[in-house]
C-alpha cells in the first residue's frame, strides 16, 4: 500500500493543510468564509461520528454480554475497568503536580499579561462557576443515579449519557441470556448483523476523515487568532511555559504510564500500540472529543490492537465517559498555575486535595457539556483558588484541549488492551501496512 493511501497519513496531510489554511485565513481576512463554507464540512464529519456512536454501543455490548454467558465475568471485567482507570488517573494528576511545581510556570506570568488576561477573559469564567456550584450541591452518588435511565429513548438522544446506554445495553444482555437459546438467538442475530453494519458505517464516515479534520483545524485556527494573529502569537508567548509545561506533563505519563501498563499486563511495545491506532489519536486530537471519536476507537481497538469485541464494547464507552487522564493532568498544571500566577502558594495539604478532588470530579463531571473547565472549578474551590484566575488560561484552552483529548483516547485503548489481556480476549496486533 502506498503511504499517501493510509489513512492515518491522509488525516496528517489534512491537519497540515488545515493548519495553513487557517493562517492564510486570518493572515488574509477571510475568516468570514471559511467559517461561513468550511467550517460545516467539520462539522458534518464530527456529527456523523457522534450519529453512529450510541448504537454502536448498544449493539456492540449486547452482543459481548451475550457472547460471555457468565455474569461474572462482566462483573470481573468491569471492576478491572474502574479500577485501572482510576490509577492511571491518580498517576496523571501526580505527574502534573510535579511538573508544574518543579517548572513552575505561573512565576514567569508578567504582572501586565496577567491583568489584561483576566480583563480579556474574565466574562466566562462566572457561567463556569455557575455550573460546579450545581454539580457541588449534589449528592456525592448522584453520579450514580445518573447512570439508571429513567428513559431510555430519551438518553440515547444525548451521547453525554454514554454511562446510561452502557448500563441499559448490559441490562438488555443479561436478559437475552436468562432466555432460552431458542428465543434469543434470533435476537442476538439481529444485535451482531446491527454491529456489522454499523461498522461498515465508519468505514465508510472515515473516507471523509481527511476533509473533516481539515476543516476542524482550519476553524481551531481563526477562532485563536480571529483577524489579528499577531494578538494569538504574543498570547502564546505569554502563555509559553504553562502549555509546555503541560504537553510535558501529558508526554511523561503516556512514556512512562501506558508503557507500565502494556509490560505488567500485555508486553506490547507503545511504539506498536500507537502504530495501531494513530487514526484514533489523530481525530481525538482534531475533534477534541473521546465520544465522537469512539466509534474509530472500537474499531481500531479490535480489527488492530486484537481486543475481542466483548472486552472493548464494555471497556471504551465506560472510559471515554469517565476515564480523563489527560483532562486531569492539565487540571493539576491548571490549578497549581493558578495559584503561581496570583501569588499563593499551596501546602502539601492542599496539593494532595486536588489529587483526591480532580479524580472524583472525573467521574462526578462527567457527563456536563464543557466538563474540563467545570472541574477545574471544583478542583480550584477545594484548594481555595479564586475561580476569577481560569481567565488566564481560557485563551489557550482550545489548544490544550485538543492535546489531552489524544490522551484521553490513547488511555482508553490502553487499558482496553490490559483488560482483555487479563481476560484471555486479546489476539495478535494487525497493522494497515499489512494490508495490500
């Protein structure tokens, strides 16, 4: 196979071309147009994705409850679940810790670029504050009772309630195998004919991947420099050490983390990992979004990494719900920075808070619109931070954003990878360039 025809080169030469694009856009001025003509091709794409996400879910996990024929392994497997994500997100918000306190970012913050951030910026930062208050006066296992669907039309219409199609999927499973084999077979055979079909389905979105990330750039672009670039460059600037600071934090833990992982559990090298799933980390990266980007996930995790689909139809919705490695360790940077920048400095005390505060908000913010910013709020009101600093990072986060969505979704498939090792359901890698 020649290289311009993987895909996965096709979404780099997109990113690129988007990339200048978007300079020439705002260089040029017509930013009018290219928000006006390209940005719906991105939007589309992002759409198609999300189209397809929840019944991917549905008839990718009742097929795998059906195919296990034993409740106790899905119970195995899901404790399994939880719980390396929970580590691997304690490890993250600790590498953040330490790489914004040893590099310590907000110190380099000049006073004037401080106030005309917060002058800039400081208008959104209430909305925010608005909505962790919301989520703070909730019980402690709301998040729980989030997860049983009072309907379930109405929560497949959100891809925000993925917890809640996983749930009722797997209620769905265990009843198709309490029947007998007679009556259920004709309804398993509906589910896998449906997982399919819909697979073929993003094969046939993902021909459309190029254009659509193409377009997602060209827009993250002009929406950071607008018609005045120069602005965007001496924010960067400004802003330097905090983004380096956490693309270092994000470069450590998936060298050092998902390696640990893949030798305690699988001894897949993370060379041969990422190989396997560049397309997924690609469009995470360009879409800033783990749901949208799930079905090419599922579908990378199983035809390439060898995960059967029982284990990555049960593992990966859960994960791309609550597992948010690289949103916690920016969240760390985020709150230590913070502080930094407005003079406080935080005890051991309050560091280990944010540890304890950033993993539960994980999962408690979950499912609300903008989650990142809202549970930095959380994790910035228990160390006692004033919330007005998130001005200074607002100018950025797109950028950022992007950035530990790709981690998000290499977290995912990591852990589906150790799961279905532990599990016996992991077969041998399979790589594009295998194909002819």
């Amino acid at each position: 196979m020649k290289w311009y025809r993987k895909l996965h080169w096709q979404i780099i030469i997109g990113l690129i071309l988007g990339l200048i694009w978007g300079l020439l856009s705002s260089i040029a001025g017509f930013n009018e147009f290219t928000s006006n003509y390209v940005r719906p091709f991105g939007d589309i794409f992002i759409t198609l994705l999300k189209l397809i996400a929840v019944p991917l879910v549905l008839a990718s996990l009742v097929v795998g409850v059906t195919s296990l024929n034993d409740m106790t392994k899905l119970s195995r497997m899901g404790g399994k679940t939880i719980g390396i994500y929970m580590v691997t997100t304690v490890f993250a918000i600790t590498i953040g810790l330490t790489s914004v306190n040893i590099i310590q970012p907000g110190k380099t913050l000049p006073e004037e670029t401080r106030t005309s951030l917060m002058e800039s910026y400081g208008e959104g930062v209430q909305e925010r504050g608005d909505a962790a208050d919301q989520l703070l006066e909730q019980s402690p296992l709301q998040f729980i009772v989030d997860i049983v669907p009072e309907n379930f039309f109405a929560a497949a219409s959100d891809n925000g309630n993925m917890l809640q199609i996983v749930f009722v999927a797997v209620l769905l499973g265990i009843g198709i195998v309490q029947i007998p084999l007679q009556k259920s077979q004709v309804l398993i055979n509906v589910f896998e004919a449906l997982n399919d079909v819909i697979i073929k389905i993003v094969d046939l979105i993902m021909k459309l991947a190029p254009y659509g990330v193409f377009a997602l750039m060209a827009v993250v672009i002009i929406d950071l420099a607008g018609d005045d670039i120069g602005q965007a460059l001496v924010l960067l600037k400004a802003l330097g050490w905090y983004c380096i600071t956490v693309v270092i934090g994000l470069l450590i833990h998936v060298i050092v983390v998902y390696s640990s992982l893949f030798k305690i559990f699988s001894k897949m090298k993370l060379r041969d990992f990422f190989r396997a799933i560049q397309p997924a980390v690609l469009l995470g990266f360009s879409t800033s979004s783990s749901v949208a980007t799930l079905p090419v996930t599922m579908e990378r995790v199983e035809k390439n990494l060898g995960v059967e689909d029982e284990v990555s139809s049960f593992v990966l919705p859960v994960g791309a719900t609550i597992n948010m490695d690289g949103t916690s360790l920016y969240q760390a940077v985020a709150a230590v920075f913070i502080a930094q920048a407005l003079g406080l400095d935080l005890s051991i005390a309050q560091q280990l808070t944010i540890v304890l505060t950033a993993t539960l908000a994980s999962i408690g913010a979950a499912g609300v619109p903008g989650a990142g910013i809202i549970m930095l709020v959380i994790v910035l009101q228990a160390v006692q931070v004033p919330l007005e600093g998130i001005a200074l990072i607002l100018g950025v986060d797109r950028i950022l954003d992007m950035l530990r969505t790709a981690v998000n979704v290499t977290g995912d498939a990591a852990v589906s990878v150790a799961v279905a090792y532990t599990e016996g359901k992991l077969g041998p890698l399979h790589f594009d360039d295998d194909e002819s």
